[in-house]
C-alpha cells in the first residue's frame, strides 16, 4: 500500500460517480443488456458483465456508442442517450451507496477538505444519483467529461476539477472504481485510490493506483487516512 502523506497538507478530494459513490454498474448493465437485446446486438443473445466491464463500464459516452453501432456515430449516441434515460428510471428506485461512503464523508467535511464530483457520465444522470445519495451539498463543483474538451481516460476532466477548486495536484488525491477513471486520475498527476467495487482488481491494477480497497469501511482506507492525523504528517 501506498502512503498519502505526501499529500500532506492534504487540499482536496475529488470522487467519481458511477461506481464509486453508488453502485450503479449493475443497474447500467441491466439497462444495457435490455437495450441491446432489443436491437439484435450479438445475434440476440444477452451480454455478459465481463463484456460490459471490457467495453462499457467507465467509458465516455463516444466510446461506448461505437461498440453498439460502429458504423453509425449518430444513431450510437442517441441508443446511449435513451440508455441513460433507462438507467435513471431504475436508479431512482434502486440506487445504494457504497458501504461507509457517510464515513469517508465525514472524515472529508470535518478537515474542511475542497472536494468535486468528476465524472463521465451525463449531468443528468450525475446529478440524479448525487441528490439521491444525499450529497448535493457536499460538492463544491460538478465536472462533466462531456462538458471538458476531453473526457476520461484523458486527465482534462481531473485537471479542470483541481482549476476551479484552485487546488494542487500536489496536494489532492482521487477516488475511482474503473480502468479509465484510475488512468485518468493518475494522468493528471495525483494518487488515485481504486475501489474494487465491481471492476476485476488484476485490470484496475494495472492502471496504477495506490492501492485498492473493498469499500470505505476497508482498514486499508482508514489506515492510510488516519496518518493525516499524525504528527509528522
């Protein structure tokens, strides 16, 4: 395990969404397996989780549309954009925070940390599952990779996060569950703390994080969290 405290004085927390504060994924696969069965995609036959991890899961919305239609941007974009109204629906019933995220955000309030949501997922949809978890007060800024001139796994969405929160990368690390968010996390220069949530820890691992944890009860978290509060810190 990585130390942080080399962050220390530790500025700002940036998290991402889907994954990492809620555990969406699962309602993004049922959507997506409907969606897909509905056009005939692979011969009708439904798609596994591990496609949707490979293919989909923490993708920016271009990205996800040429697997559906590889041939046609326009009609991909918009099989998405009708995706993501079909993940709303569910997540308004079914969305559930990851295990001890009121802990970790806590421990983020009472340090007066600065902290952004960072995301690639639509605003709708982010600000959806943000209200639903409770935390449309929490968040100093929202930042949309669709919105940036590049979304995940390129860095732009992490480094505009840190320009409007007017913090250091030097002084900042980064909550991801997906290969292209912990790439682009890492990519903008800060340590990113991968969560195991749903993604394979052999992928996640191999796009460096500083360590892994279950959840944010995991004593590895807290391990590393508490050295803040040590002196030498």
């Amino acid at each position: 395990m990585s130390s942080l405290t080399g962050l220390a004085p530790l500025e700002a927390v940036l998290f991402d969404v889907d994954g990492t504060l809620c555990d969406s994924d699962p309602l993004h696969y049922e959507a997506l397996r409907e969606m897909l069965l509905k056009i005939g995609f692979n011969g009708g036959v439904p798609i596994t989780e591990e496609f949707f991890v490979e293919k989909f899961s923490g993708k920016y919305k271009v990205d996800a549309a040429s697997v559906a239609f590889p041939d046609d941007p326009e009609r991909g974009l918009k099989f998405i954009e009708d995706k993501e109204a079909m993940f709303r629906r569910l997540a308004r019933q079914q969305l559930k925070p990851v295990k001890g995220l009121d802990r970790v955000r806590t421990w983020v309030e009472n340090r007066g940390l600065k902290r952004a949501a960072v995301t690639n997922s639509p605003r709708e949809n982010a600000e959806l599952m943000i209200s639903k978890l409770g935390l449309s007060d929490f968040f100093d800024v929202l930042i949309i990779g669709d919105e940036c001139e590049r979304g995940k796994p390129h860095p732009d969405p992490y480094l505009k996060a840190l320009e409007v929160l007017k913090a250091s990368k030097d002084h900042a690390f980064v909550f991801e569950d997906s290969f292209s968010g912990i790439i682009a996390g890492v990519a903008a220069g800060m340590p990113v703390i991968g969560l195991a949530t749903r993604n394979p820890e052999d992928l996640l691992m191999k796009a460096k994080p500083a360590f892994l944890i279950n959840d944010y009860e995991d004593p590895k978290l807290w391990a590393a969290l508490e050295e803040f509060d040590k002196p030498a810190a």
